[in-house]
C-alpha cells in the first residue's frame, strides 16, 4: 500500500491515480461541508467536484498533502460564498445569515471539523459487521423508519433495534479509544 506521501508525489507528477486518492479520501467531508453552506446536494456536489479540478490545475503550486486539503477547503469555501452571493439566491443568503444569527459559533473551521468527523463516522460505519452498517446508515443517516426499514431488508422490528444498538455500541466504544473529543461529539450527535 502505497503511503500518503507518495499519492501526493503521483498528484504532483500529474497522474490521474493521485487525483482519484485525493477524491476517494475527501469527496465526502468536502461535499458535505459544501452542503452545510448552501443547503442544495446538487450544488454542493457540483462545487466539490469544480474544487477538484482547481486543485488539479494548480497542483504544481501545493506544497504537501496538509496544504492541498487546506486549499480544497479554501476553493470549496469561496465557491460556496460565490454561489450564495448570487442574485438568484438572496433567499438563501438570509436563510444562512439567520442561522449565524442563531448558532454565532458555527464558524468555517468548526464546519470542516463537523465533516472531517462525518467522514471518520462513515468509514466506522462500512467496518460494521452484517446488516448493522447497513440499518444504521438506514436510520441515522438516510432518515428511513423502522417499518421502512423492515419493508426493505425484510426483517423485523426487533432485528432492526437489536441492529441498531449494536452498531451504536460498536461505534461508541471504537470513537472512545480513538479520541475522547470525538467520542463525545459522536454522543451528542446520536444521543
């Protein structure tokens, strides 16, 4: 397996295969920090995808793998404010005015860590054994009832709850031994 120096070092030389570990690695956190932004998972998909090819471009300008994310997230950040600043979404722009006003602390840097551990939430999920990974992203992340849930897996209801339990403990005790921050975050976030 190659180490993360040496995919930045292929990004450098140009080769499609450090663009893809870059995507495959951020494309996730990216996209939702866009999402918080704009509140639209169409555009936020189209920016993230813009920001990729920006950094593609420049590549011969990024100095090590700490200062490309920095500048993913810079690039993925104006565009946001771009897209906002727009006439056509002035609405959106007081949506999101309103809710600074509401959460004063909700700043840039909190955002990217909220998507950095997003991103660490979703590879916990796929190392979930059986259907907990698959219960869990159901109901905690794409918002499915638990009959709906039963419906589509054909289960039942206590197989769904025991599922879910499970992979709540799991993921609990796994974010508890990586970092206590985390695992509190991780509390709050599912509690």
């Amino acid at each position: 397996m190659e180490s993360t120096n040496q995919y930045f070092q292929t990004f450098k030389d140009g080769q499609q295969s450090g663009l893809e570990y870059y995507v495959h690695k951020h494309i996730k956190p990216l996209t939702f920090f866009a999402y918080r932004l704009v509140k639209n998972e169409a555009v936020s998909e189209e920016i993230v995808g813009d920001s990729f090819l920006k950094i593609w471009e420049v590549r011969d300008r990024i100095e090590n793998p700490s200062h490309l994310l920095a500048y993913l997230y810079k690039i993925t950040k104006n565009a946001c404010l771009k897209h906002l600043s727009s006439p056509a979404n002035n609405i959106e722009i007081q949506h999101s005015f309103d809710e600074n006003l509401k959460h004063p602390d909700s700043d840039i840097l909190t955002q990217i860590v909220h998507a950095e551990l997003i991103q660490q939430l979703y590879q916990e999920i796929e190392r979930l054994p059986g259907q907990q990974g698959v219960i869990f992203r159901m109901s905690y992340l794409e918002g499915y009832t638990t009959e709906e849930i039963c419906t589509a897996l054909n289960t039942t209801t206590s197989n769904v709850f025991y599922a879910k339990s499970k992979a709540l403990s799991t993921l609990r005790i796994v974010f508890k031994k990586k970092n206590m921050l985390i695992y509190l975050a991780l509390l709050n976030l599912f509690s």
